[in-house]
C-alpha cells in the first residue's frame, strides 16, 4: 500500500512596535511625551493573506505612523498600573486572507535587545534606569495582556464566534513567559478579521525614575493549512 504525502502551509507575518510609558513621580516634574513609534513589517512576498493597521477611512496605515503609548502615571511609595491600547478605531489592526489555510494564531511578545540579556526591560529614552516586564510580584513591573476585551468585526466565510480570544494573561506567569496567545482560530479560511481594543497594563514600581521608558514588542500572526 502507497502512503500518502501530505504538504502543510504554514505562513508567518510580523508586526514589530515600539510603546513608551511616560512616567511622573509625585513631587517631580513630568518628562515630555514619549517620541514617535515606528513600526517595521516583515513581509513574505510567496503568502497571498496580509496582516496591516489601517485608518477610519479604509487607509493601510504605513510602518512608523502608528503611535501607542501608555497612560502617563504618578508614582510614590506605592507601585501605579498604567494601560494602553493596541488597536484603537485611527489605527485597526487587520488579518485578510482569501487563501484556504484555515487556522491562524495571533501572539505578542516583548523584543530582547540583544542576545546578553535574558529578558525584556522597559528602558528610560535618556537614562541607563530600566525595569522588568515581569517579575514574581506586581510591584516590581509586571505587563499583562487582556485579549477579553477585543471587539472583532469578521467578513466573509467566518463569524466572530469563530475567533477564539486568549485569556487575560501577565508575562512570566505561564510557562511560555515571554510570549502570550491573543486570537487563535480553525475557521479562518476565506475570511477578513477587523481587530480592536488590545488592551495591554503595565505595573511601575515604586519611586521609578521620571521621564518615558520605551519597549519593543512584536506581533506575531502565524498562518497554517491545518492538519
């Protein structure tokens, strides 16, 4: 009997970004706003679905146009939390794929900067103060991610309830501590998925030096043909 072969496509796409937390200690003056957020794009050309921000009017925003910044906080003696969105209605993030590869995941993950260092650290735009993503105890800088609370609006052969949101989860906390699920499906051939509403916090710690940390993270969109 002559096995068969089976081929499988699997497609990557990815969005890095950059985010900065302007942070204020009381009794201090606030740093300016943090700088610009460039974005760059990774495209394989042989991958017929697209993974893009795009505007209110139905524009592709290009990389280096798309600002996300966090709340700018006061600190004291007690640790703050700080939100921002990926994702806002100016600046949607959308997946399009007429191709029949039906299951997509969709993660983010923070950059390490170079191969020295073990993990990511918010770094101040002027000075050598930086602080842990993560860490065993909130007060001492931890990030978390809230897929629960993506709006979706799905064309085509899906529906939202196709797309599966991940659970609300703090980097360091799960086994995989650096990247964590946002959107995940097996439906998804066919199908255009509108993204909105990531909605990203970050604890400070306490008496953190003034002024605006920034941090380099990627988005990750990981196509595949299914079994």
């Amino acid at each position: 009997m002559k096995e068969k072969l089976l081929s499988k496509k699997i497609g990557y796409w990815v969005i890095a970004f950059l985010i900065s937390l302007p942070v204020l200690l009381i009794g201090y003056v606030s740093a300016e706003g943090g700088p610009e957020v460039p974005l760059e794009q990774k495209i394989n050309p042989q991958t017929a679905y697209e993974f893009y921000f795009f505007d209110e009017e139905e524009n592709t925003i290009p990389p280096g146009e798309v600002d996300v910044e966090f709340d700018t906080v006061e600190v004291s003696g007690d640790y703050a939390e700080s939100t921002a969105t990926v994702g806002k209605p100016e600046a949607q993030l959308r997946i399009k794929n007429p191709t029949d590869m039906s299951d997509f995941t969709l993660n983010v993950a923070p950059n390490v900067e170079n191969d020295f260092e073990e993990e990511a650290v918010w770094k101040h735009t002027e000075e050598e103060e930086s602080y842990p993503i993560y860490s065993e105890e909130p007060e001492d800088g931890q990030m978390t991610v809230d897929p629960g609370k993506i709006e979706l609006n799905t064309k085509g052969e899906c529906e939202d309830e196709d797309i599966e949101k991940k659970l609300e989860t703090s980097f360091g906390t799960e086994e995989n501590e650096q990247v964590i699920g946002i959107l995940s499906s097996t439906k998804a051939d066919l199908c255009q998925i509108d993204i909105q509403n990531i909605e990203f916090s970050q604890t400070i710690p306490p008496y953190q030096d003034t002024g605006t940390y920034s941090l380099e993270m990627t988005l990750t969109l990981i196509m595949d043909s299914g079994p």
